[in-house]
C-alpha cells in the first residue's frame, strides 16, 4: 500500500515528461517547416558567373533549382509543368540529387521545354552558392540576377508568385524577394535548421 503513491506519481512524471517531449518535438519541426532558408545575396558573383556560363545571354533567363528528395520541390515541379510556357524566356532547371543520377521528373521537364543539369548536392554549394530548394533566380538580358528568392509568400501556399515577379521585373518594378520554404540541400544547413535530425522522423 505504501508503494502505490509512489508509483502513481512516478507515472505521472512519465506522462508529463512524454507529453513535455512530444510537444517539444512538434515544435522543432513545426518551427523547422516555418523559418525561410538562406539564398545567395543577388550580388553575388559566383551565382551570376555560373548561371551566366550555363543560360543564352541576351534574353530573360529564369533559374529554378530544385532538390529531388524535396516534397516542396515537388510541388513547385508540378506547377511548372501546369503552367503554359512563358514567351521569350529560357528556364533552366538545376536538379539537385543526393547521388547525381536521373530521375522521372527530368524527362518530364525536358519534355515541356525546359533545359535540365543535375548536380550533387555539393557541386550546388561550389557552383551556385545555393544551399535550398526550391528558389527562384531572374536573370536580366544583360546578364545581371535581377530577382534570386522564393516562389510563395507562406509555407506550402498554393499561390505561385513567379510570373508576377517577371512580368514586374521586365516592366522595370522592383520584386522584393519572397522567403524560401523548403529543405536544405547541404549537410551544412541541415545541420544547422534540423540539428536532430528530425527529418528521420517523417
């Protein structure tokens, strides 16, 4: 009999403690889907050499650079691929997979117009200076990055804003860049956004 307190509250403990960690836990990943990831600063010259190197100058140039293994790229894929193709424009997919191999998204793109390189994720961070996906780079005809940034204004939001970044763009408005949700494709900033390696998780 004497034991029985005891034990209740040491369940009791436990229940606190799993209810404590499971909240915890949510909020990490919750906090995780909700915070933008960095991109390269539209100065930066590595960026604008290598897209430079890799599109036909003279025209409008859109850069999408998207991770295979990203639930948010994929959905930025599947809206490329709805959208009718935007006149005078080249679009350049850069495909970031873990081992550097194909995937049927590539076809796909390739399919609908779109050129396709596929990049591991760390000739991504020593090429471009990118380190998430999916983001947005605007090359102007002259060769200058004119917009590298998201393509929504909230998490997961079904509104794609990328046309309206061009069309502001090329009728000379200034396009505040939009935050980019989605996933790291370094180990560095995976580390760093997920430090416990929650992803496992999913």
């Amino acid at each position: 009999m004497t034991r029985s307190p005891r034990l209740r509250w040491l369940a009791i403990g436990g229940l606190v403690v799993w209810i404590a960690g499971g909240l915890a836990v949510g909020g990490l990943l919750l906090i995780k889907h909700l915070v933008a990831l960095p991109t390269p600063a539209i100065t930066d010259h590595t960026l604008r050499d290598a897209v430079a190197a890799s599109t036909p100058s003279g025209r409008w140039r859109a850069v999408h650079f998207m991770y295979r293994s990203c639930p948010c790229s994929r959905r930025t894929i599947d809206h490329l691929l709805h959208e009718p193709p935007l006149p005078d424009l080249h679009q350049l997919v850069v495909m970031v997979d873990d081992e550097g191999g194909p995937g049927p998204e590539d076809d796909r793109l390739r399919a609908a117009g779109f050129e396709v390189v596929i990049v591991t994720p760390d000739v991504l961070r020593a090429r471009y200076h990118v380190e998430a996906a999916p983001m947005l780079v605007f090359v102007s005809p002259d060769g200058e990055l004119a917009y590298v940034g998201g393509y929504n204004r909230h998490k997961q939001s079904p509104a794609y804003e990328d046309r309206e970044i061009l069309s502001n763009l090329r009728a000379h408005h200034e396009s505040r860049p939009l935050p980019v949700f989605g996933c790291a494709t370094s180990s560095r900033l995976a580390r760093i956004v997920d430090p416990l390696n929650l992803d496992r998780l999913r």
